[in-house]
C-alpha cells in the first residue's frame, strides 16, 4: 500500500522538494539541540562533593554556543528562502503559455467548471458545464480562472499541490500541468459554511483520445 500522495503534476514535486528540505534542515536542527540539552543535563547534574557554578551568560567561551549556531542557521534561513523563491516564481509568478483555459467557479457548496467545448474558445455557446467534476488532459498547460459566487473558498487539488482561495468579486489565474492520469480529489479547503465538508470534486486526467471523445460527447449542440 502506497502511502505517498501522487505528484500528478508538472510543479508538485518542486514543492514536495522544498518541504522536504525544510523538514530535513529544521529536523537536524531540532535533534542536534535537544541532543544537546540533554547531554547537559546529565553532564551538569547535582552531584556531592561538586559546587555550582555561577556563569552570567557573558563569557565568551560561553556565548560562541550560541552565537555560531545561531550564524549557520541564519545562512541556512537564506538557502530556504532562496529555494521558497525559486519555486514561488516558477508556480505563481510565471505563467506557461496555456493550450486550454478553464474557469473554476466556487459556490455554496460545490464547484462548476466551465470549459471550452469543440470551438476550444471560453465563453462561446457551445462552452460544457459541469459540476464537482473537471475534465482536463494529460500532458496539457491549463490555466484556471478562479471565481466565487458568494463567499471565500480555496480550490485544492492535492496531487497536484495546488491550494489557492477563491475571493468573491476577484478573478484569480493560475496554471497547472497535469503529469499522471487517473482520477484525483478536488476539495474546498476554506471553512466556506455548513456544507463546507462536502464541497468535495473529482479532477479526470485522462489521455487524448479519452479526452477528445470526452469533449466530442459533451459538446452542446448550438443553433445558430
Ligand atoms: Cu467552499
């Protein structure tokens, strides 16, 4: 059994890259100093015989215990904002030139997406509608044009490690590549009211001919 969280798309694993260097950094950190202090402990305990000794902190066989780690954790702090930036660019900042752009509505409580039909234009009539479940192709760049009907809400898609809330009265764009095809979840993951635990949805990764046929049977048929 696989208890990993797929990375299903292009970014997910630059993401899971920085948390792990995160974790990695923070956690060496964490079990050096409580190594440390513990060691003390033991080494300073009360025993007969032995005075105490009375140290104000200041001397500076002392103070470079603190003052060196505390320089290699401030380079350490740039080595992760270096990285955070990198990757915030490269998933906020830049957007890929799109094949297919999508709008992503959020509302009490469930999510419609609106995508192009056979045309491959947004907002023309023969646009396809659907609710809780996105249809989207492998392979492909799309961007997401993130929209509420009534209050905030934050589209998730997990394997894709995207989370980004969805402010009424402000159209938000961002992109994504999916990598992996397969069915995945989609959730809300802002308290958005009572029914915000079942604003669940279903993201379709599917592959290209799966996915043309997909938007050949659910093209509306528009007259003119
Ligand atoms: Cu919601």
């Amino acid at each position: 059994m696989d208890f990993t969280l797929p990375q299903a798309s292009s970014y997910a694993g630059s993401i899971d890259g920085l948390i792990l260097l995160i974790t990695v950094l923070a956690g060496a950190w964490l079990l050096l100093a409580e190594g440390f202090f513990f060691w003390l402990i033991w080494r300073f305990r009360a025993r007969d015989g032995v005075r105490t000794q009375y140290l104000d902190g200041t001397e500076p066989h002392i103070k470079k215990w603190i003052s060196r780690p505390h320089t290699l954790i401030l380079i350490l702090d740039v080595v992760v904002i270096v990285a955070a930036i990198r990757v915030w660019v490269n998933v906020k900042q830049t957007l890929p030139v799109a094949d297919a752009t999508i709008r992503v509505i959020g509302q009490q409580w469930g999510w419609v997406f609106q995508q192009p039909g056979a045309d491959r234009q947004l907002d023309t009539a023969d646009d396809i509608y659907t609710t809780d479940d996105l249809y989207v192709e492998n392979q492909k760049t799309y961007h997401f044009q993130l929209q509420s009907r009534d209050v905030l809400h934050s589209f998730s898609v997990p394997v894709f490690r995207i989370k980004q809330d969805v402010v009424p009265g402000r159209t938000i764009t961002g992109w994504f590549t999916p990598i992996a095809a397969g069915t995945y979840d989609i959730q809300c993951v802002e308290i958005c009211g009572i029914g915000h635990g079942v604003m669940g949805g279903r993201i379709h990764v599917q592959d290209a001919n799966e996915h043309a046929a997909w938007i050949a049977g659910n093209t509306p048929t528009v007259t003119q």
